[in-house]
C-alpha cells in the first residue's frame, strides 16, 4: 500500500514521538536506517504531492469558472421562466377580464329577455282577461234574462227571436 508524502512524514513524526528518550536529554533513540527510509520515501513522493496539489489549484480555477459560468446560466433561466410566468399572469387576468365581461353580458342580455317574455305574457293574460270578463258579462245576462222570464215567456222570446 503506498502512503502519500503527508502520511510518511506524520508516521515519522509518530515514531519520534512514541521513540524511547534518553535520560537526563531531549534526545531519543529511534532506527537510523528506518527514519531515513520513512523521510527518503516522503521525499520522492512529494514532487508527486505538489504536482497533484498544483493541478487541483489550477484546476480549482476553472471549476470555479465553470460554476460560474453554470450559475449565470441558471438564473438566465429563471428570469426568462420568471418573465414567461408574468406574461402568462397577464394573460389569465386579460382571460379572466374578459370572462367576466362576456357573462355580465349574457346576464343584462337575459335580464331584458326575461323583461320581454314578462310584458308578452302579461299581454296575453290581459286579452284572455278582457275575454273572459266579455264571457261572464254575457253569461250574467243570459242568467238574468231566464230568472225573469216564465216559460212562456221563454217560449214567446224563441218565437219572437225567429
């Protein structure tokens, strides 16, 4: 298993750490042949490390851009689906508008409609009125006639109608 340069320095750092001390000094006693190796190793893979970490930084650069650049994109987008929502607002409340127009027109229109059937009706109920008071006119004289005629008088009327 390869270690990156930072894992092969802090393993050389822990084993400074954890080596046995010698007494009455700040010095420690760690493997010569194994810390030179563990550094060596550190060493070669560092150029490798830095190369990696300089490409990131590059590469951050145009990561960056691209978010940028992908961001500008989104909110073009959201302002032409904002605008298009906003004329679409328009156009429903123009729909509207005219929806209600058109029915307070059926409305008034059923409203004098309904005014002409009544005054038509109302005609005709004050002819058949006319008539049938006509009606009960002749009939309360025909029932007048035979409550003061006899029956001969009756008779004579027939005779005398011919």
């Amino acid at each position: 298993m390869t270690m990156d340069s930072i894992e092969k320095l802090n393993t050389a750092i822990a084993i400074v750490e954890e080596a046995r001390g010698v007494p009455l000094s700040a010095s420690c006693v760690v493997h010569r042949g194994e810390m030179l190796e563990l550094l060596e190793d550190a060493r070669s893979v560092l150029p490798v490390d830095l190369s990696s970490a300089e490409d990131i930084l590059a590469k951050r650069d145009q990561i960056i851009e691209e978010g940028r650049a992908s961001a500008e994109a989104m909110i073009a987008t959201a302002r032409e689906d904002v605008a298009r929502m906003v004329e679409q607002t328009s156009i429903v409340q123009a729909a509207r508008d005219e929806a209600k127009r058109i029915l307070d027109d059926a409305r008034d229109l059923a409203e004098e409609e309904r005014q002409e059937v009544e005054a038509y009706i109302d005609g005709r109920l004050a002819t058949l009125e006319v008539i049938l008071n006509k009606t009960l006119d002749a009939v309360a004289r025909g029932r007048e006639r035979l409550e003061g005629a006899d029956d001969k008088d009756v008779l004579s009327q027939l005779n005398t109608d011919k």
